[in-house]
C-alpha cells in the first residue's frame, strides 16, 4: 500500500536547542490533536465511508504520518544536545527520566496518548465534519507554536504544516458536499 521515500515530506532544519519549544511541539506528536491521532482516525474512517471518499481519508491519513515524522525530527534535533537542568527547567525532567531520548507519545501536558483521541461514529458526514474540526484545531495549534518561537528554521517548518491542514480542512469540506446525498438516505443495519 505505501512506499516509503527516505527523506522529509519537509525540511526540518533548527536553528538552536530549545526544550522548553520541544515540549510545546509534543502536543502534535501525541496530543488528541496531534497527527498521530489524526492518521489512525482518517486511516480507520475509510472503513465506513462511502467509496467516493475512500482515497482522501487514506491520501491524508497518509501524509499525517509524514507530519508525525516532522515533528519527531523536530522534537529530536530541538532536545539532542539539551543538559539536564534544560530538560529540568523546561519541565520535561520527569519525561526524560522514564523514556531518556526516546519519543514516546504524550501530549505538551505530558498526558499519554490514547485511542480515545480517535473519533470515528460510521456516520460519513459527522466524520467529516469531526476531520475539518480536527484539522482547522491543528491550523490553529500550529499557528500558536509559530508564534512561540523565533526559531526562523522551526517556523518554516510549522508553517508548511500549518499550510497542510488547510489544505486537509478544505478537502473535507468539498467530501461533505459530495456526501451530502448519503446523508439523506435512510441506512439500517
């Protein structure tokens, strides 16, 4: 189904250690908004969905995983050569002590992931309007991390992504209209 190219759907470059903006950046990683979330719900909706949209739920769902790996990279390069009392001060000591460098998916609040995060309710039209609510969340979360930092190198990076759920929120929109039909017609099961 998929093959993997070996290089960033993006350029990831950072310009400086900054732990306290990694910890702000873990929120997309594992948050309930995050691209993790946001790659298993579209990639599970295909299931329920009519066929007209099938290949838009797994076309993104499939680029949220290119994201994901974003924002791993930037998480990594922001922390790699972060001291102790960095990681201490910007409160992610606790973090580093149980997963060390290793990524592991909690949100900025350090809050696990969880399988809850993925809304799915086999109605075509409340998935999709939950996927546009998901990605115009995540336009807005990507936008407040721009603002967070003055990393010109990181900003780059969010604003592509922020550019993408856009796109994502857009192409939603017009799979309502196409669906717009299915929703009227009465389903039993």
């Amino acid at each position: 189904m998929w093959i993997y190219e070996k290089k960033l759907q993006y350029p990831v470059r950072v310009g400086k250690c900054d732990v306290r903006l990694a910890k702000i950046l873990m929120e997309q990683y594992g948050g309930s908004d995050g691209e993790l979330a946001a790659a298993l719900r579209y990639l599970n909706q295909r299931y329920t969905i009519p066929d007209k949209v099938i290949g838009l739920l797994t076309d993104i769902g499939t680029e949220e995983f290119a994201h994901l790996e974003m924002i791993a990279t930037m998480i990594y390069k922001l922390t790699k050569d972060a001291t102790p009392e960095q990681m201490r001060e910007a409160g992610l000591q606790p973090y580093f002590l149980n997963h060390g460098p290793s990524l592991f998916y909690t949100n900025a609040g350090g809050v696990p992931w969880t399988a809850a995060y993925i809304a799915s309710k086999g109605d075509p039209i409340a998935d999709l309007y939950e996927d546009i609510a998901a990605e115009e969340k995540a336009r807005a979360t990507y936008q407040w991390m721009i603002d967070s930092t003055d990393d010109v190198d990181i900003q780059d990076s969010l604003k592509f992504l922020r550019e993408r759920e856009i796109i994502h929120a857009l192409r939603f929109r017009e799979a309502v209209e196409m669906l717009k039909e299915y929703q009227e017609e009465q389903k039993i099961f």
